[in-house]
C-alpha cells in the first residue's frame, strides 16, 4: 500500500495556543446521523455549553451523516451540499467519511467537499488508477483546543471508485507522526468494532478511537490495551462524550458516557435558520426542509416492535392508490424511525428516500409465496406486504420458515392465481410491469397532510404462530 501525506490541516480550534499543556479535553461525538438535522443542531448546542464548561472541546463525526437524498437539497445561494452547510454552522471540527459518502459519485463528493470549512478524513482509502487519495479528503488534521494540541487520525472503509487500504498498516505510519506533534493523538473511524479494537491492540500511541458502523451505541464502549473505543449509536439518538485528562504523565480517560439529544438544549435559532434556507421538492411544489406537513404521534421506531409500521403504512397507501391485490415496500426502502413530534419535509425525505413510483406487477401466489420466504432468510430482500396475512417461524430451517399465506381477509392464498401487485420502480427483480407514474414518496406526504396527525399501528399481516 502506498501511502501518501498530501496535507493535514493545521488549525486553532478554540482558545490560546500553548504546546505541552496539561487540563481536560472534551470529544463529542456522532455517527450515522443520516440526515438528521435537527439533532445535529442539538449537538453544536451542546458543544457550546460544554465549552463554557471545560473550555477545550472537539466535535467529531464519525461517518453516515449525509442526507440519503443529498443531491435534491437545493439553496438559493447555490451552496452544494445541505449536509456539510449545517456541520459548517454547528462547527464541526472533524469528519471521516463513511459508507454512504464513499458510495456517491466521485465528483458528486468532490462538489460536496469544497464547500466544507473543517478538515474531511480518510488515510487508507484512494483512487484505484492513480493510487492517490480523493480531492478535498486528508489522512489527518492537527489543531488545539485551548492549549491542547490534537491530533485526529480518519480511517474508513472503501466504496463506489474508492479503494481502502489496510486501516492498521495506515495506523502505524501515521500514528508515530502525530505522536510527535501533538498531546492527544485521538483516531476516527468508520470500521467495525473488531477492526478497532486490532488497532488499540497492534498501534502504540493511540489514546481514544471514536468509532462507528456496529449497531447499538453499547457494542463499543470497550478499553482493550488501555485505549477507549467508543461509538455514539445510529439515529442521533446520543451524543458520546469523552472526557481525557492530559498531563506529563500521559493522557487518561477521566469519563465517558452517552448524552441523550431527546431535549431541546440551548440556544439554536440561527442554525434553526440556515437550515431553513434549504429547499425540497414535494408534489410539484418547492418547500423549505423545515416546513410542517403534520404530526407524529409516536408508534413509529426503529426497534424490532415497531419497525413494521411505517413499511405497513406505505403498503397499504400504494394499494388503495393503485386498486390492486397486494403492495410490497422493500424494507430495504424504509428508514422506520419518526419520532413523535412534528413531520417536516425533510423528514420526509429520510424515512423514504428513494425515487420509487408505484409499478403495477402480475404475480402468481407461488411467486408471493417465494417472495416472502426469501425475505424471512435475507433482510435485503424482505417485503413489508399490503393485502397479505403472514404466519413464520424463525425457529425453522431456511427456506422452510413460511408456516402459512392467506389474503388480508385470511382466506388461504390461491398458489395458482394470478394476482395485480404494486411493487418499487427500479427494483431489479421486477423488471417487467405497467408503471403508473404515482410518486411513492408524495402519496406519503399527501397522507399525513391530510390526516394532520398520523400514528405507526401494528397489525397481525406478519406475525408468529
């Protein structure tokens, strides 16, 4: 592997410039935000009432916090990228990329990058052809936090165009150069918790690794060879805080714990506003990201009980709306989590973010049937169905775990029969169909403004015996 210093970012976060300082250095952190913005805006606040506290903090990201519909985010200032404009203003001191900004095309991420005013991280990953890193990208960023000098180290995965070298063997290049420069040698990653804990392992010099890409904030919450890993969790939920304490003797954990961001924390009015100035396109009509199409009043999670709610509720508009037998959602299609509250537009856009239109399939209730068991196997092909009554159970071998398919009305689904199902546009495994030019994703924004409140509701369409 080749490895390249092209630049690292030499930047006075906060406060006076010292060198060999001792005191307290405060990492905030998140990770896989996708989106949201609010909680983001929550943490910029944070960071700020921590910085009055202690007075040296870094805000670190640690990867998926793009919006997974970035390009349509549109600003009269013709700023490129909703995403790094809000980090710009909550103040951001770090970022490395991660899975879903690594899967964009290279010079989508590029014009996305430009505009971003701290430093992006990557060390192992490159071009393939050239074997030199990506435009606007840098192994690692050097800065102080009052009089602590800090050094932040990126490693990532690779993704669409982009190779990832060996994280450790980038580790052990970069890691003695910052050794020697900084007090606080911090890496951040977007890795798994395996891959992290064989670098605290393998890698001297490392004195905390702000992770991400392992699902539950608890999973990292680990020492392994005296060096902290820690993991904020998915969904905004928390904010991790690390508390190091820096002397001549070294650099110690002094706290680390999980701030919930389920409350509103101080004052957050001009970010409310910068991000107001974006825009998004509903049913023909250009909205601010930030306006109200209605209330949740809860029943929409991310946990296993409720997960099923907003796919069920999608399904169901795509049948009544296309008049048909069945409607399948790819699960795959559905980000489930809404918390109570109000439902803006860019909300909207996260809990379904593709471009899908209804297309109208013909099926035989053998394919249904095999639809559904393949999905009890593979989460990538699961179907949250309309119009079908499902009975498993997962304590069976594979491709024996559908116990029974019935129709919405419980009578057995005719195996022979053929059947009028809305299914996603541009999924591959229903290449052939009559497309109805029916917006998935405006058929759910008309829903909840009409309705005014709407509440995820779980029926017994899928359930064990």
């Amino acid at each position: 592997m080749h490895i390249r210093v092209i630049f690292a970012s030499l930047v006075v976060w906060a406060g006076s410039v010292a060198f060999g300082a001792e005191g307290t250095l405060t990492i905030l952190h998140t990770n896989g935000l996708n989106g949201r913005f609010e909680q983001m805006i929550k943490a910029a606040a944070l960071k700020k009432q921590i910085q009055q506290e202690v007075g040296q903090v870094v805000l670190v990201d640690a990867g998926n916090v793009l919006s997974p519909r970035e390009v349509d985010f549109v600003h009269a200032g013709n700023k490129p990228s909703a995403t790094v404009d809000m980090m710009n203003q909550a103040g951001y001191d770090a970022w490395v990329l991660g899975k879903n900004a690594l899967s964009l095309p290279q010079r989508t991420l590029t014009d996305f990058l430009r505009s971003a005013r701290f430093p992006v991280l990557g060390a192992n990953i490159h071009q393939p052809q050239s074997g030199r890193m990506l435009f606007q990208v840098q192994p690692f960023t050097m800065g102080r936090s009052g009089g602590l000098r800090v050094g932040i180290l990126g490693l990532t995965q690779g993704g669409s165009g982009v190779v990832a070298g060996d994280p450790v063997r980038a580790a052990q290049y970069f890691v003695p150069m910052l050794r020697r420069e900084v007090d606080v040698v911090v890496l951040l990653t977007h890795q798994a918790y395996d891959i992290d804990s064989t670098l605290a392992a393998e890698v001297p010099g490392i004195d905390a690794i702000v992770g991400t890409h392992t699902q539950g904030a608890s999973v990292g919450r680990r020492v392994v060879n005296g060096v902290p890993i820690r993991q904020a969790g998915p969904y905004g939920e928390f904010v991790g805080r690390i508390d190091l304490e820096v002397s001549q003797a070294g650099v110690e954990l002094k706290n680390a714990q999980l701030l919930p961001l389920d409350v509103s924390v101080g004052q957050t009015g001009d970010l409310q506003a910068a991000l107001g100035e974006w825009m998004l396109p509903v049913g023909g009509e250009s909205l601010s990201v930030s306006a109200v199409l209605g209330t949740s009043a809860g029943g929409f999670g991310a946990s296993v009980g409720q997960a099923g709610a907003l796919g069920y509720l999608l399904a169901d508009l795509m049948r009544t709306t296309a008049n048909v037998d069945v409607a399948l959602v790819s699960a795959l299609s559905v980000d489930s989590e809404l918390p109570e509250g109000p439902i803006r537009v860019m909300d909207l856009y996260r809990i379904y973010s593709p471009t899908h239109k209804i297309k109208i399939v013909s099926l035989k209730g053998e394919d249904l049937r095999s639809l559904m068991e393949s999905g009890l196997d593979d989460l990538s092909a699961f179907f949250y169905p309309s119009g079908l009554s499902v009975v498993y159970d997962l304590a069976r071998i594979k491709g024996k775990r559908l116990v029974s398919l019935a129709t919405a009305d419980k009578r057995p689904l005719n195996l022979q029969k053929t059947f009028r199902v809305a299914v996603e546009s541009d999924l591959t495994r229903f290449e052939k169909g009559t497309p109805t030019g029916l917006v998935i994703r405006n058929l759910l924004a008309n829903h909840i403004r009409k309705a005014g409140v709407i509440r995820g509701k779980l029926d017994d369409r899928l359930r064990e015996p």
